[in-house]
C-alpha cells in the first residue's frame, strides 16, 4: 500500500471533480510517462511516499498539523483508486499544507516518538522494532515539503490516493 500524489492546475481539478473517470486515466497516463520520484521533488508532478504514508499520517496529526496531508480533504469519486477513493486538496489546501510542512522538520516531528507507540497505534507497515525505522520514513518525508512548496507556488492543486 502506497501513499501517491499528482500536481493538477486549478483547470486539472476542476475536470477532475467533474468527470473522475478522466481523472483516473490521466493519473494513469502520467504514471506510466513521468515516472516517480525520477526528479527533484520542486520539479515532479507525482510523488510516492511508498509504505511510509501512515507513519507520516501519525507524525502529522501528532504535531496537529490543519490540513490532511496523506489522506486528503475532500472526495471526488466513489471508485476505488486502489485503497479506497481518490481525494484532493485545493490550492489554498495546498499552500496551506506547504507552510505546514515547511515549519515541520522531521527531527522534531519524532521527537519523543518510539517504536512502541507507532506498535501500539497500529502504523503501517508495523515494523517499527528495527533500528533505522524512522530513518526509513524520513526519507519518504523529506520530499513533501519541495513538492507542495513548488505546487502552492503556481496555484495548483493536489490529488491524493492509496494504491
């Protein structure tokens, strides 16, 4: 299970909401073009956080952050993206998030973060004993922030999934 994400313009999400089966080919399409993570972050329009997405949920909604990063804010479509439905953020959602997460560095989001609690809470991918667990989740974190700094600059908008 992945935590995906697809840069859309305002027009992209307007087409979205209105026609989500468009939504999905395109999504498609510009996965199997654009490749993921190939880029920098500032540059891509997709990104994954692979397995990572729920310790990051955690880790955001720990440090309260005001805007559903991992999952979304609102659903567009019914249909299974994978795990559930596709959600989206709007351009103020996502200047929103990125002002959020360019405050956040990752050390002092898991400070005071153990691998009991991540157990305990029942994170994906539940294998929070091993040493470099957090270490692994930075990795997928630190591109968040370039990524929906480079989207709120230019007015864009978010589309979110689990597959």
């Amino acid at each position: 299970m992945n935590g995906e994400y697809l840069r859309v313009s305002p027009a992209e999400l307007a087409r979205a909401v209105e026609d989500p089966d468009w939504a999905l080919e395109y999504v498609q399409e510009v996965m199997e073009t654009d490749g993921t993570n190939d880029v920098a972050p500032s540059d891509a329009r997709q990104l994954t956080t692979h397995k990572a997405w729920h310790a990051i949920a955690f880790l955001l909604e720990r440090a309260a952050v005001p805007v559903d990063i991992v999952h979304g804010e609102q659903t567009f479509t019914s249909e299974d993206w994978g795990y559930g439905p596709a959600k989206y953020l709007d351009p103020d959602q996502v200047k929103l998030a990125a002002e959020a997460l360019a405050q956040l560095p990752f050390d002092g989001l898991i400070r005071d973060v153990d691998s009991g609690q991540l157990t305990a809470a029942q994170v994906y991918p539940l294998h929070w004993d091993e040493a470099d667990a957090l270490e692994w989740v930075r990795g997928w974190f630190d591109p968040l922030a370039p990524f929906f700094g480079a989207a709120a600059q230019v007015g864009g908008a978010m589309l979110l999934w689990l597959d």
